[in-house]
C-alpha cells in the first residue's frame, strides 16, 4: 500500500485508454461523497485545447509534459479525490513516484480485445488513428510493468460497471481498514 492513507487521500483510477476510468471514476467518486477529476479534462481545460489537437500540434512530447504538470497539480491537492490518470500517465517517472504518495491507486485492466471495442466508438484518441489492435496491445505490453509498479489494487474490467465500482470501494474500504 502507498503510504498515504485512501481516507486522506487520492483514489487514483490507472491502466490503458478504454478499460473505463472516466466512467467507473465518476460512479466510485459518488459512492464514497468525493470529487471526481479527469486528467485529460484537466489538460484541455487548462491549455483550452483538445488532447488531439495537442498531438496534432505540438507532438507526443509536449503533450505529456503538461500531462506530467497537470498530474503533479492534481496529486499535489489537499482535497481527496478521485482521479481518472490519463493510460500514458505512468511513462513518467515522477508521476509515477508521485503516485506512490498520493493515496491508492487502482490498476483498472481488460483484455486488449474488449480495449479495441470500447475506444473503436470515438475520433477523441489520436494515439489510435491507424492500427487500433496493434497500437493497443503495444501500449499494454510497454506499460503493464509500470501501472504495476505503482498499483495497490487490481480490479477487472470485464465485470459490469456496477461490479467494477464495488470492487473498487469494497477494495478501497478494505485498504482503509488496515
């Protein structure tokens, strides 16, 4: 377990674009009465630009160094939340060292298969333009070490939203006991 405890702390929702932290997020955020923040909601409100056209614009690189900044920003806050990090989070080193302080994190994971289906129904992830399968399982096979790295709990995602967010609480509750 981090060192900080989850009461006092964040409840950060880790793993690879689609497996649902945004939306699971939101659901375990209302369950245990606290706020809910997207770091990628965070990145377009704070540059006033889509994560895309960053991409686009910018490139990869720049992209994740307002990602690093606005993780740092949201980990750093006195108010425990719960935070969906963006799936590339944790190719930083300081995030993921800030990661280990900040509260629990939970690795949210799921077959590269159910990935493809879930992200195949937006334009919003640049990352995915050519090769959605190809693209996915490389990013799973590059950041699997990483997320479990830092990772206090592992839940399946394959679950229906309803058993996921249990999980979650019910794993967050269980860390809080101890």
């Amino acid at each position: 377990m981090n060192s900080a405890s989850s009461r006092s702390a964040h409840i950060v929702l880790i793993g690879m674009m689609g497996v649902g932290k945004s939306t699971v997020g939101r659901r375990v955020a209302r369950e245990l009465s606290r706020p809910f923040v997207d770091s990628d909601d965070e990145v377009v409100a704070r540059t006033g630009r889509a994560v895309a056209e960053i991409f686009a614009t910018d490139g990869e690189p720049a992209f994740r160094a307002i990602e690093e900044e606005v993780m740092a920003n949201l980990l750093a806050s006195q108010t425990p939340s719960v935070i969906a990090a963006a799936g590339g989070s944790v190719l930083s080193s300081s995030t993921r060292a800030r990661l280990r302080e900040s509260g629990t994190v939970v690795w949210m994971r799921a077959p590269v298969d159910v990935l493809v289906g879930r992200t195949s129904r937006g334009t919003h992830r640049p990352a995915l333009a050519n090769d959605p399968r190809a693209t996915l399982t490389q990013m799973e096979t590059d950041r699997e070490a990483l997320y479990g790295e830092v990772a206090d709990i592992t839940v399946d995602c394959t679950a229906p939203i309803t058993a996921v967010v249990g999980a979650i609480v019910r794993s967050v509750n269980e860390v809080d006991a101890q």
